[in-house]
C-alpha cells in the first residue's frame, strides 16, 4: 500500500510538472494595423507652398503679403455638393480577422498567430474619406451611415490584399475597386479598380503587412485622382455645353 501511495504521488507531481511546462508554452497571436497615413490637403499645401515661396533671400526685404481674406494661389474650392463613402465590401476571407496568403493558385491559407487589429474594410473608407477631403472634391465628405442625406456615394470592394507565395518568391497583390454614384439621379458618374502587385526581398510578417499599406495607399490615391479627373472633365463639358 505504501508503494502504491508513492506511485500516485510521483505520477501526480509529473503531471502537475507536465500541465505547468504545457502553459509556459503558450503562444498567444500579435495584431497587426495598416498604415495608412493622412495626406496633406490641398489647402495646407499650397498654404506651405506660398509660405516658402514668401520668404526673403538673405538681406532682401520681404516681399508683399496678401490680405488676411485673400484666398491663396491655386487653393481648391469645391464645385460639388455633400458625398459619403460606404463601407467597402471584401470577400469572406479578408474579413476573417487572420491574415491571408495564397501558397499555390488554389490553396488560401491562414496565418494562425498574425492577425489584423482592425477589420481591413474599415481602414480602406476611412482612407477613402481622409483623401477625398484633403482634395477638396466636395464641399463634404464623411463615412455612409444611413442616417444623412448626401448627394453622392462613394462605394467599393477590397479585392485583394493577400501575401503571394510561388516557391521562394514572396509579393503582395492589392486590389481597390470603387464607384460614384449621384444618389439624386441613380447614375454612376465614375468607376474605377487599382492594382498593384510587389516583390518583397524576404519573407517578414511586419513587412508583409507594411507593403501592403503602402500598396493600399497608392490605390487609394489613384482612385480619388481618377474620380477627381472625371468630376473636372465633367463639369468643363457642361461648361461648354452651356
């Protein structure tokens, strides 16, 4: 009996030792956010352009300084009324919370302890909408919530924001959708899609995830470039026309 006793104890104290060795080897996942910094608008800069352009040269008396009320050289007035941007649709796997790679044509798969701190989705409208307003396209522009009445809608879909492994090489592929439409008329004034695929050197989760913001800052600004074009294009016809 004494032995068996023993035996009980010694097999307890391994598996309490064991349980213990298990939940130091915890791996808990890391979060991950795009960064997409803000642009500078087009006011601010042509504010710091004729800023710079109004400094004096050494021992140069400084040149005339326009009226406090005059509006600055080539500031951006808005010809167009109120816009929203919807929140931009993805597919099922970038909505997931993990972040996505592709290891052949056919096989999607997961990172299981790198994950997205914030939905995609909602990093790309809020981008949408932070470039918009620093162009000056709309008197205003915010995101979509069902409850104001805007002219105009900006809508889209993040189509891809994947890491591309084909043997030891690594891209990123990026893909922006997006269209205007004049809630008043129901016509889509502009459409558009950006993509954009990159080489990465080696293989890093962090830059993974920083070439893909990069990559989704420059389709953003394409986007609203292109959209900003069609606008001009169209209020000139109309010009002319009239």
């Amino acid at each position: 009996m004494p032995n068996s006793k023993l035996i009980a104890a010694i097999a307890l104290m391994t598996a309490v030792v064991s349980l213990a060795g298990c939940a130091g080897k915890i791996r808990y996942p890391s979060y991950y956010a795009l960064d997409l910094p803000a642009p500078v608008s087009a006011a601010n800069q042509s504010a710091a352009n004729q800023s710079a352009a109004n400094q004096p040269a050494p021992n140069q008396p400084a040149p005339n300084q326009p009226a406090p009320n005059q509006p600055a050289p080539n500031q951006v007035t808005p010809t167009h009324g109120s816009a929203a941007v919807r929140q931009f649709d993805a597919p099922r796997f970038l909505r997931g919370g993990a972040i996505a790679y592709w290891e052949g044509p056919d096989q999607l798969g997961f990172y299981e302890y790198h994950r997205w701190a914030e939905d995609p989705r909602h990093a790309v409208t809020a981008a949408m909408v932070r470039e918009i307003q620093a162009r000056g396209v709309f008197q205003s522009v915010d995101v979509f919530d069902g409850r104001e009445s805007p002219e105009y809608l900006v809508k889209g879909t993040l189509e891809h924001l994947e890491e591309v492994d084909q043997g030891a090489s690594v891209s990123i592929e990026v893909s922006l959708s997006a269209q205007l439409i004049n809630l008043r008329t129901g016509e889509v004034l502009w459409q558009d899609t950006s993509s954009k695929t990159t080489n990465l050197d080696r293989r890093s989760v962090p830059g993974v995830v920083a070439e893909m913001s990069r990559n989704l800052e420059d389709a953003v600004q394409h986007l609203v470039s292109s959209m900003q074009d069609r606008l001009s294009a169209r209020t000139m016809s109309s010009a002319v026309e009239h």
